[in-house]
C-alpha cells in the first residue's frame, strides 16, 4: 500500500534529533525518499539503515554549504525547515551575538535553504514547504525568550510572504507552531537548570494538558502539511501547543 509521501523526496533540516528526526523517519515510513540533514554527524548515524533515508552533514548557517546541498540533491517535493536555537534572556540579557546567532539560524538558515531549493521546486511544478515557528512568536509572547520569540514572528513573516508569492506557481508553504516538547534539546535545557525538577515541572504546568508534546505527534502535522492532503492549505501557522494557545 502506498504511503501518503509516496513518489516525493522531501530534505529535512536538523533531523539528528528531536522532532527533526521523528520527522524524518515518519517520512520515509510514508513513502518518501528522505534526505535527513544536520551538523551532528555522529547523531545522524542513528538513521542510517532507514529505509528510503539517506543522510548528509548540512550547516544552514552556511551559503555555500547549502548551495552544494542543492545542487547534489537536486529537485525535491518537501522542504521542511527544522533547525533552530533557543536562546534564554530577556532583551537585557541577550547580547548581540545572541541576537545574530538567533536570527541566523532560526530565520536565515530557512531563507538560504528556502532561496536554493525553491528554483528547482518552481521548474518541477512545484511542492510543499514546512517551516518550524513555535506559539512562542507573534502568537504569544513567553517571559525569557526574548530573541527566540522575536526570530520565530519572523518565521511566520518568512511563511505568509513565500506562500503569497508563489501561490500561483505550485508552492505551499506553512509553518508549525509546536508548544513544549519532550526533546533532547528541552532536556539539556532542564539539565542546566539550578533545579532540574522544577524546571521540568514548570514546562508541563505551562501546558493546559498537563504534559508535554511527544516529537512523534509533531512529526505527525508536519507529514500531513507535506501531502497532498493539505493541497488547499498555504501561508498558515498550524499551532500545536496541548492548549497552550486557548
């Protein structure tokens, strides 16, 4: 039986772990032939032998490395644009480094990936594009998270603007609104805290279900706005935040 992704290749960013790697594999178990990217080699080996999945170090930080990773990859149907940074502080405690880091990866690394797969993706007849934005952003302003809140708006600017622009063309693109997720990344977050346990309590007090999202329900929304299923759906934020919106 066919997958819903069947016939498309899709390239995913910051899929070593995480609701990047949940994605990944759930591509591939729909059919797609997946090229799973990240910075961490050593993490993405964990893929390997994934039916459909082949894997590739890719820095989105870096415009050569992204125009190589188009260039060898050539035409896909799916973009999803996972890779992202959280920065903790306020506007007082985030520096300019923090602040241009922040927005180089959470909003230039879509723009330089979005700007080299795109062409081809026109000339092809066109595909969906899945960016990762979070409720933290125009849709709600979290206390601490200052450059991350203010990069993730952008994304949502990022996505209504390509999704105007090329809606005539083929192209789709949505952007996914996650709230607290179980992730390696919340855990080393966690783990830094002065009190780990509060910390971690006080992530799943902020959800009105009383528990976190599990990568895998992520991954769930992200294969959905990738298929044709969702064919009449462009230039939306799709929040999935366990109520945290309400």
């Amino acid at each position: 039986m066919a997958g819903r992704l069947t016939g498309k290749k899709a390239l995913v960013t910051a899929a070593a772990q995480g609701i990047g790697e949940a994605t990944a594999r759930a591509f591939a178990a729909e059919g797609a032939e997946v090229v799973a990217t990240d910075i961490n080699e050593e993490r993405l080996r964990g893929l390997e032998g994934v039916p459909g999945l082949t894997t590739r170090r890719l820095d989105v930080t870096r415009t050569d490395e992204v125009a190589a990773a188009a260039k060898e990859v050539g035409v896909v149907q799916v973009l999803f644009n996972c890779a992202g940074f959280v920065h903790q502080g306020s506007i007082l405690e985030c520096e300019e480094g923090d602040w241009d880091f922040s927005m180089d990866l959470n909003v230039k690394g879509m723009y330089r990936v979005i700007r080299a797969f795109l062409p081809a993706m026109l000339e092809a007849g066109g595909g969906s594009i899945v960016n990762m934005s979070s409720i933290a952003s125009a849709l709600r302003g979290v206390p601490g998270r200052f450059a991350y809140t203010t990069s993730k708006a952008a994304v949502l600017g990022l996505t209504k603007a390509v999704a105007a622009d090329f809606v005539g063309r083929g192209i789709r693109c949505n952007a996914i609104c996650p709230g607290t997720v179980d992730s390696p990344s919340l855990q080393e977050r966690i783990g830094a805290a002065e009190d780990a346990e509060a910390a971690r309590k006080a992530f799943i007090a902020r959800q009105p279900m009383g528990r976190l999202g599990r990568p895998e329900e992520i991954a769930a929304l992200v294969v959905y706005l990738a298929s044709d299923e969702s064919a009449f759906v462009s230039g939306t934020a799709v929040s999935i935040d366990g109520g945290w919106s309400i």
